[in-house]
C-alpha cells in the first residue's frame, strides 16, 4: 500500500484553478462598440447582462473557494481516490465560466434567460454535489482528516458543506418564476454564506500552526 499524502500539492492546484476561473469571468465583458458620431453612455447598458452575471458568479466562485479553503483545514492527507474527486470538483468550477457566458448571453430575453438560468443553476449544483462527495470521502471515519480535530467540528462542518447544495436546488424552480429574483438570491445567500467564515477564517489557525504550536 502506498503510503498517503499531504495535501499542500492539492491546494496549490486548486487555489491555481480557482484563479483562473474567476479571472475567466471578466473575458466575457465585451467593449461596447460606438458608430461614427454616437456616444459611449448609449450604448453601455449592452454590458449591463454580462455585468450581472460576471458579479454573481465572482460571488459564487468566492463562496466555493472559501469553503474548499476552510475544508482543507481539516485535511492532512491524501490518496488517488480524494486526487481524483478533487479534480473532478475542480472540473466543474471550471464550467462556471461558460455557463456565466450563456446567461450574460440570454439574460433579459424571456423564455431563453430562464433556460440559461436552469443550466447555470445546474451547474452550480454539480459543484455542490461533487465537493459534498469530496468532503464525505474525506471525513468518513476520519479517513483523511487531522486526528486532533473533534468530532463535533466534523459533523458542524458537515452541516456547513451541505447548505449549499440545499439552497442550490430550490434556485431551479425558482428560475421558471423569475430569473432576477433568483440572480438576487445567489447574491444575499452566497454572501451570507461567507461573510460569517471570514472571523471564523481569522481566528482559526491552520494546520500548520497548530503543529508549530505543539511542544
């Protein structure tokens, strides 16, 4: 048997796929083009779509970051089952690009925006569902996690990852109601998603320093 790995390699990989990822998004916001003798504050609200949809997916991809950032400080190993569900995670980070692209592309145009929402909701969903398969593999039985972590943080942690494939899912119902009201939603639930992680972010240590701490 193989003896397992650290997972340093893993997040610096990641961290680089989130990078690009979200750096992606702001390709998709195409210079307006002004004709001969017309005015530049006529033609700007043609981003407005591409605006929305860049801001939203920034949030939503910072949310997905955070909670990776946050599960890997309960992780101190590795092996070629959790490699190759991290990658598959990342896969799915990676489509959130084009599927901002598609409801940039479609957002405003009733009927089709709907369409572009339900895809994009998917595919957020798929990210949700492959980091709960992540994470499950991760801490079943403490298979990967740090031993000095308790069991109660586990399962509190648990509960956290799953927040967001539930609030996910009710998104693509939503979607056939009203597309704004859903781009709202993904605003006000992903940001309350994260902005209570960030104290717990800065007053947690990572694993590193908890084992400089250690005598």
């Amino acid at each position: 048997m193989m003896p397992s790995r650290g997972s340093a390699r893993i997040e610096a990989f990641s961290d680089g796929v989130f990078a690009i990822a979200i750096t992606l998004l702001v390709l998709e916001i195409r210079v307006p083009e002004v004709e001969a003798g017309g005015r530049l504050l006529d033609v700007l609200p043609q981003i407005v779509p591409s605006v929305i949809a860049y801001a939203t997916s920034f949030i939503v991809i910072g949310a997905f970051w955070t909670n990776h950032h946050e599960t890997f400080r309960y992780i101190e190993r590795s092996d070629t089952t959790f490699l190759a569900l991290n990658v598959l995670y990342l896969m799915c980070i990676a489509f959130i690009p084009f599927s901002a692209a598609l409801l940039a592309r479609y957002l405003g145009q009733p009927g089709n925006d709907t369409v572009a929402m339900v895809a994009y909701t998917g595919v957020l969903i798929l990210c949700s569902v492959a980091f709960n398969g992540l994470w499950w593999y991760a801490s079943s039985g403490g298979r990967l996690t740090d031993a000095s972590v308790g069991t109660e943080t586990i399962r509190r942690h648990t509960r956290w990852v799953r927040t967001g494939l539930v609030l996910a899912i009710p998104a693509i119902v939503l979607a056939f109601v009203s597309v704004p009201l859903v781009i709202a939603l993904y605003a006000v639930v992903f940001l309350v998603y994260f902005v209570p992680r960030v104290g717990q972010l800065k007053a947690k240590p990572h694993r590193g320093e908890r084992r400089a701490s250690r005598p």
